[in-house]
C-alpha cells in the first residue's frame, strides 16, 4: 500500500526515562542511513535494536543499514555528518532548555532531499525518510542523541 506518493517524512519522539540533555553543552548524534523496502528478505540484523520503531512507524517490511556516522554538536554551532552513498546530514544547533535541538537538512550530492527542525533526546531515535521515486529501496535516516 502506498501511503505516501513522494515524500514520507516522519519524526517520531518515544517516551525515555533517561535525563535531557542540556542544549547549552550540546552533545553528539549518532545518524544510521537504512534501505526500506518491501522486499522479501528480511531486515538486517544490526538494525534489531530499532526495527519495531521502523515497522510501526513506517510502511515497509524490509530495513538495510547502508551507511552510518556520528558528530558532535556545540549549542549554536554546525556540524555534518557523511553517510556514504552521496548522502550527508548538515546540523545546526539551537537554543533550548530540553534535549538538542537540531535544523537539519539532508542532502544527497548536492541535492536537497529534506530540511527540518527537530529536538532530540538521548537514545530516543527520530526517523527521517523520503520517497526515493520509482526505486524498491526507500532512503531513511535515523537519529539518536547520545
């Protein structure tokens, strides 16, 4: 079923019993680059810790990690992160009293694929994806402050 003709753009926020993180010190973010598909095949194993939030919280069945990097982050500063495969995350962080709060604009090459605004929480992932076209696989990204 496709819910989405061209873009999904998802940011999920799960309940986490960990402290925030104080935006004045900054902290780091970890970002994973995954496939999604509907593909038979079944889901990577290195993406077992977050493959029941990718499936609830996405259409697809099948999840490929395909690239990966981490950063971090001052309060107020910038910072990027590669993923390989041509995508990078450019970061921006701002202000706030509650986790990291983060501008971030997706590229692949120099192609925009997704600019948003979001607030991270220690080891509470946020999902960012868009439709990649006609293609089987599905480009997410997903974000986890540290």
């Amino acid at each position: 079923m496709r819910l989405i003709q061209h873009t999904l753009a998802l940011v999920l926020t799960i309940i986490a019993l960990t402290p925030d993180v104080r935006a004045a010190d900054g902290g780091s973010v970890r970002a994973l680059l995954i496939g999604a598909s509907n593909q038979k095949g079944g889901s990577d194993p290195k993406l077992a810790e977050y493959e029941a939030t990718l499936r609830r919280n996405l259409p697809f069945d099948t999840f490929r990690l395909t690239g990966e990097g981490a950063t971090t982050i001052a309060s107020g500063g910038r910072a990027s992160i590669s993923l390989g495969q041509g995508h990078r995350l450019e970061l921006e962080s701002e202000k706030g009293a509650n986790g990291i709060h983060l501008k971030v604009q997706w590229m692949n090459g120099s192609k925009s694929v997704m600019s948003t605004s979001l607030t991270l929480k220690p080891g509470v992932p946020a999902v960012l994806g868009r439709r990649g076209g006609d293609e089987g696989e599905v480009p997410v990204v997903l974000l986890i402050a540290r």
